[in-house]
C-alpha cells in the first residue's frame, strides 16, 4: 500500500509578517475621562450641576491623555529617594521625587484638587466638594499615589479651625492653586501642602497609647515633642498635623518643616517604608527630639481635633478606591471591545458580558454612594446631611474600600497575561487596590466605628432610614434588605462580633436605594438581584440575568 501523502506544511511567517501587530486592544488614551464615565458625569449633574460638569472637564480631558499616563507610569517606576546629610555633613532629611510626580501634584494643585473647596464653600460657591471630589476621581486615573499629599491637605482644613489664628495663618497657603514644593519658611511661600502623624509603632490604631510627648515651652501653645511616628507620608511636605501626650492627655499639635528664621526644624526623617504599592508617593518614619509644635486645640482633646481631618481623608479613601474601580474597569471593558478570541469579539462572549457588568455594576454603586457623600459635605449645615456624613463615611470606608482589590483583580484577569505586565497599568492598580481599606483605620476600624456612631448619636441611624427609605417602595428586594438590615441592629448581644456583616448590609443598602433612584434601570435591577439577595457569593460573573450587554456597553469609554 502506497503512503498517503503527507499534509503540506504551512509557509513559515516572514520576520516582518511576526513583528505586525493584530489583534490587540489600542491603548486607552485620548479621551475625557470624565464624560466618558457616565456614572460620575450623571452624579455630577444629580448633586451639583452642568457648570460644574463642564468646569472639571478640562482635567477630565488632561487625564485622559497619553502625556498624563505617562508620567503617572515614570512617578511609580522611580521612586522617592531620602538623603539624610548633604556632602558636607549637615543633616538635610530631604527627600526626592522624580519630575513626573511635580508634573501630577503641580496639576493636582492647580485645578483646585487640594484645600480649595474650603474656601470656595466659605465664599458661597456651590457644589465646591462636588466639584472637588468629581476632579479626584477623574485626575487619580493619571496615578493614585500623588492623592496622598493632596488628600491630607484637603483633610487639615477643618481640623485647623479649632484654632481661628492657626486657621487664618495656613488656609490661604493651603487652597492655594500654585504647587510650591521646598523646604522654606511658610511666609516665603506661595502654596503649601499639610502631612498627618497619628500612629506609632507600639499602637497602629490605638493613638491613646502614643508614647511622644510634647512639653510645654515659656511660650503660650508653644511645645516640643519627643518620640516617634511610624507611617508619616509625604515628609517634604510644608506642616503635620500630629498627636502627642501632654499633661492633659493626648493632644494635637501643627508642626512645621521649617521655622519662621529659615532653619529646619529638629526633624529625623528616619527611613522611608517599602510598600507593596503607593509607591510614587514617600512614607516614612520620624524621630522628634525637641521638635517644635504648636498646640491645636485644647490639651487633652487631641483624637477630637484632628478626627475632622480624619472623616474628610476617609472621604478620599472612598473616592480613590472609586477611582480605582472605574480606572480597572475601563481598561476590561475597552479590552474586551477590542480582543477577539474563538471567533469573535471578547466583548459578545456571554460569560466575559457577565463579567464586566459585574464589574461595572460595582463601580457604579461606589461611585454613585462617593459622590453622595461628597454633597453631604456641601451640605454639612443641614442635620441630615451631616448625620448621614457621619454614618456613611465609615460605611463607605469599610466596603468600598474593601471591595476594591477583589474589584481590580478580576479586571486585570479580563486582560488575561496583559494584564499581568507593567505597562498595561493593571499591576499598579492591583499593588494600590489595598491601601484604602487600611490607611485611615483598617476593616474593623471602621466597622467599630459605625456601631459607635450608631450607639453615641440617635440620629445618624435617622439619617440612614430616611436616605435608604427614598427609595422604599421601588425594589421589594431592596425593601427586604432595609428590614433584615434593622433586625439585625435589635440583636444587641452579637453585635460587637457581627459589626462587618451589619456595616456590609449598611453601606449595600445605600448603593441600593441611591441606584434605584437615579441609575439606569438595567444597572439597578442588577444590583438588587445579585448584592441584595440571599444567594450572591462574592464572585464576580455570577449574575444571573439582566441586560449585560447594555450595562457593559455603558462602562465602556468612548474614544
């Protein structure tokens, strides 16, 4: 029998025909990333209006831009470098960053994204916070870790009015639109940033337990501190807002960089952490030993007075972590509109449709409650906008923030080996997906703080009926999460052990009732369904049902 013949081999790929590019994704660059997410344009308009829409556009648009990826790649791939003494011997602590991170904070800065609303908001002009918080969100897609400093500036504001004089003399510097950086005495600046020293290593959470003391000088309010602080991000900055032990108990205190006379104040950047992400951004250890501070507030009233600037920083947490989602998101959905795999598009494949409406269903609800909270602080005057600042702040914290890495992870997996490599971004927004459940009080933190609230001031649980009750009537599911979520307030002997399970159901039933009332039907009915029900497991790509494709093509940017 004669041998068949073999199959004719196909033509090797000329090494030209190997090194043309198909069918892979553009990259995701040229567009406003503002009006491109129409979940945060639509809160905009919800909670402040087409002016303010229009006006944070411009850094929408910047953020967008190839330039703007770039440097926000270059601030993560070279990180800060701290030099403790000059070539002659003199100790400096200076600390330096790469251009890309001035070119983000100057931009940061410039379009008001730092302490201005506080300003605007004294001067009359409405939606400050809105507007302040929309352009955090859009300008945190460029690059996550440059926030932290202008977050803490943001937060001092209201912490500093515990002091008019201390108020009078450092707010104008800090809403300043002009980016300053160096180390120079504040009345020779034009802008200036604020840091926050809480922890220590002995306490993390615990600040009553702080060992620095401060001990009073022959000046009034005048002291120096001696002791340490463990995390202390940003030290180039211009002042710190920091808690230490006084006769009277734990107070707070600003400390400047540098001293009225020009020199720097007696301040040992000890050594700089090495962080799983945040990476751009330097946090370091400090040492003080007679360093001087100036008491804010009253002695003894220390975790009151800076807990202001802990509530607006916890805000922050909410709308970076909100960042981030929309950011990974983006990236999975323009992926998966432009890979093809088995046939067709990624994108018409029904399990990958069931995944980015996962997704993007989750980003919507931590968008529409980051927002939310940011009217509240617009508001703030009003009972109920301040009650429910009080109680969602945590709430938000503690599951927005928690739902993040799980949020980013499975959008890097959409991109599948691409997304496991630098340059698709998705492996600094997986290294930064953690951060903001931990900075500012981890998971339990938060959770105990809820049931503080909840158990110190009656009315924020008020304030929570009435906002999730506007909805009541709409969903039946979510009407039976709002009932099964109060039962479980009546059950007063578990509920220290079951603080997540209750802060979790809190912070769902907002999302809830917000997208209920205001997002797409088809985004709403999703959510009740699958985080409102009693069979959601956590796992994104589980809906059962729903209009997927339309919801997909609503998180999808439009280039």
């Amino acid at each position: 029998m004669a041998p068949s013949n073999p199959p004719a081999q196909a033509a090797a790929p000329t090494r030209r025909q190997v090194r043309v590019t198909t069918n892979q994704a553009p990259p995701l660059v040229g567009h406003d990333v503002v009006t491109a997410d129409r979940a945060l344009s639509e809160a905009v308009l919800r909670h402040g209006s087409a002016e303010v829409l229009d006006d944070i556009s411009a850094i929408g648009r910047m953020a967008g831009t190839a330039e703007a990826r770039e440097h926000g790649q270059l601030a993560n791939a070279h990180h800060p470098e701290l030099t403790a003494y000059d070539r002659y011997g003199n100790r400096i602590d200076e600390v330096a960053f790469h251009p890309s991170w001035h070119w983000l904070m100057e931009r940061a800065v410039g379009h008001g994204l730092a302490a201005t609303p506080w300003e605007q908001q004294d001067a009359g002009t409405p939606h400050a916070h809105v507007r302040r918080a929309a352009g955090f969100m859009a300008w945190s897609h460029t690059e996550p870790g440059h926030g932290c400093p202008i977050s803490m500036t943001y937060a001092a504001v209201p912490a500093l009015r515990a002091d008019d004089a201390i108020a009078k003399e450092w707010t104008p510097l800090l809403a300043s639109t002009t980016y300053d950086p160096g180390l120079r005495p504040v009345a020779e600046k034009r802008g200036a940033l604020v840091g926050m020293g809480m922890t220590e290593k002995q306490g993390g959470s615990d600040v009553r337990a702080n060992l620095t003391v401060a001990r009073p000088t022959s000046v009034e309010g005048e002291y120096t501190l001696h002791g340490h602080k463990w995390f202390t991000s940003a030290p180039m900055n211009d002042m710190f807002l920091v808690l230490a032990q006084t006769a009277g108990g734990v107070t707070c205190f600003v400390l400047p960089r540098v001293l009225p006379d020009g020199t720097r104040n007696a301040l040992d950047v000890v050594r700089l952490k090495d962080k799983l992400g945040n990476r751009s951004n330097a946090s370091s250890e400090l040492e003080f030993d007679g360093t001087l501070a100036f008491r804010l507030g009253d002695e003894g009233r220390g975790v009151r007075t800076i807990i202001e600037m802990v509530a607006a920083t916890r805000l922050d947490c909410v709308l970076g972590s909100a960042s981030l989602m929309r950011r990974a998101v983006s990236e999975a959905s323009w992926h998966v509109a432009h890979r093809s795999a088995f046939g067709s598009l990624l994108a018409d494949k029904p399990l990958m449709q069931n995944v980015v409406a996962d997704l993007a269903v989750e980003s919507e609800a931590a968008t529409a409650l980051a927002m939310r909270l940011a009217a509240a602080v617009d508001g703030v005057d009003q009972a109920h906008e301040a009650a429910l600042r009080r109680i969602a702040l945590p709430l938000a914290k503690f599951w927005v923030c928690k739902r993040t890495p799980m949020h980013v992870a499975e959008a890097l997996e959409c991109l599948g080996g691409n997304g496991y490599v630098e340059e698709s971004v998705m492996p600094l927004l997986y290294r930064e997906a953690p951060l903001n459940s931990v900075w500012e009080g981890s998971g339990n933190v938060n959770a105990l703080d809820v049931l503080r609230a909840l158990g110190r001031e009656p009315e924020v649980l008020d304030a929570w009926i009435t906002e999730v009750g506007l909805a009541r009537g709409n969903d039946a599911r979510l009407d039976k999460a709002i009932d099964d979520t109060l039962a479980l307030l009546g059950d007063t002997a578990s509920l220290e052990v079951s603080a997540r399970r209750l802060a979790s159901r809190m912070a769902l039933c907002l999302q809830g009732s917000l997208l209920v009332r205001f997002a797409p039907p088809e985004v709403a009915d999703i959510f009740c369904a699958s985080r409102l029900g009693t069979s959601y497991d956590g796992v994104f790509g589980t809906l059962d049902g729903g209009d997927l494709r339309a919801v997909v093509e609503r998180t999808t940017p439009v280039v």
